[in-house]
C-alpha cells in the first residue's frame, strides 16, 4: 500500500502520473519488477559513477536498459536529476525546489537545501513545479534508484534551454556547488534516442549521439544531433549533465546497454532507441 504524505505545502508533493502505464502501479509488482532489472546489470561495470544517463520509455521496453545501466553504478545518496521536458511547461531551467515526489510503495524527499543553494548559484534555474507536473522523464526513473538506495534524495530540474552558452554558464555554477556539497552528489539523466526510425537506422544515429557522449563532448553532441537530426529527447539534459561532471573531475565514459524498442514488440521499422551510459 502506498503510504500517505502529509504536507504543510502540498503543492509541493509529486503524485505519480504514468504509473499503471509506463510502469505497474502496484507496490509490489513495481518492486519485484525493478528487482529484477536491476539484476542484469554486468558486476564488471560496476563501480562508483557521477552521472548515469537511463531511458524513460515503459519499462516493457527500456527497463532492462535502465536496470542494467543503474545497477552498475555506484551512486550518492544525493541526486541532480536532469530530465526532457516533454510537455512545454514552465522554464527553460526548471527545479522542484522541496517537498517530495511519490511513488508506488514510497516517497522520495527532495534535497531542498541543495536546490536552494543550485538556484542561488546559477540564476539561470529557477523553482517551478509546472514544468514537472505532467512530466514523466523523471518520474519513470524514481523507483530503480529509490530500490537502489531508500534514503535517495534527489534535486529534479526539467531541462529545456536550448542555448549552449546559458548551458554552460548553468553547468559551470551547478558543478562548483556539487564540489563542494557534503557527502558528495551524483548526477542522473534522463533521455531516449532516436525516434520512430528503422531499426538499423535508429543504431545508426544514435551512435554518432553515444560517439560524442562517450568522448565527454557536450557541444559536439549538441552539434552532432542538430546536425544530423537526431531525435534525442533529452539531448539538453544530457549536455549540461556532461559539462556539470567534466568540471567536477569526470576521466571516462562507458555504454553499460543499448536496445531498441523493436527487439520487444518485433516491430522494426518504427522503433525507439535506448542507451544507458556511465560516466566515471
């Protein structure tokens, strides 16, 4: 049964939106699922990480890459989610400053000390709870780190600049903050790839995508996807998420999984592409 929150400021209390759809709504379904994704994970790659990057599709589709990817990585109680936002809401640089978010089973506290001090630092981000309510990049991500680690607490920010400079001046201020946060913070992204292409299409752009992730290359994977018209959802998340951990000391990427919807429904003509990285 999911347990009920009361709030002095429910305005700030995120109630879950997709589950039943992208996920089971059901506590124990949801936690027997998560499990068993988290399972697949390769032991050779585990190992602590400062930012993963996991899909958001249902988990018929991207779960096991999301499993895979965060069950490897050895992350902080403290979390910046970085997010798409899907629906248009709200601003460019979007926080949910405090309270906490729901899901099936549990609740994730926000960090709100960190988001007050995030937003401080870099006034390119402000508290807007509009831009997450109907958003389910992030939401879909909750409960494998919440089965990960009960005491997560996490920051989430939709993002939907679209300016590389305000990028970079966002995630020069974000990662001075994280240097120096006690206990350290880690960061999750949220993203799909390529969108609605053949299959072998799909691969085909989305490693140009990955070629600049893994290279560390926020703005050559800004260019590469402009460039090349790659429908990678959260492309803007992705380059800020990598510029915050390049400052912060990051050496090295891997890709812990890749899929796409097709090898589930066998539909491979109209397939969505799903990448887990982790970045050390």
């Amino acid at each position: 049964m999911t347990r009920q929150v009361v709030s002095r400021d429910a305005d700030w209390v995120r109630s879950p939106v997709v589950a039943g759809r992208f996920y089971p709504a059901a506590a124990t379904a949801l936690r027997r699922e998560v499990a068993g994704y988290l399972a697949g994970a390769d032991p050779a790659l585990a190992g602590p990480a400062r930012l993963a990057m996991v899909p958001h599709a249902g988990y018929v589709f991207s779960g096991g890459v999301a499993g895979r990817t965060l069950g490897a990585a050895g992350l902080p109680e403290t979390l910046l989610l970085l997010g798409p936002n899907h629906t248009g809401r709200g601003a460019r640089l979007a926080v949910w400053e405090r309270g906490s978010w729901l899901i099936p089973g549990g609740e994730v506290p926000v960090a709100a000390e960190l988001a007050e001090e995030l937003c401080r630092a870099a006034p390119e981000m402000v508290p807007d709870p509009a831009a997450h309510l109907a958003e389910h990049s992030l939401e879909v991500v909750l409960p494998f780190l919440w089965m990960k680690n009960p005491a997560v607490r996490v920051v989430p920010v939709a993002v939907a600049e679209p300016d590389s400079r305000a990028l970079a001046r966002a995630g020069a201020a974000v990662a001075e903050v994280l240097g120096r946060w006690p206990g350290g913070v880690g960061i999750v992204v949220s993203s799909d790839m390529s969108h609605y292409l053949p299959h072998e299409e799909a691969k085909r752009r989305d490693a140009l995508a990955l070629s600049r992730i893994l290279a560390l290359d926020p703005e050559g994977l800004l260019r590469v996807v402009r460039e090349e018209g790659i429908t990678m959802c959260g492309v803007l998340p992705m380059a800020l998420g990598l510029t915050i951990a390049k400052a912060l000391g990051a050496r090295e990427a891997v890709l812990a999984a890749y899929a796409t919807s097709g090898e589930v429904s066998g539909d491979r003509e109209q397939v969505v592409g799903y990448a887990g990285v982790l970045v050390r």
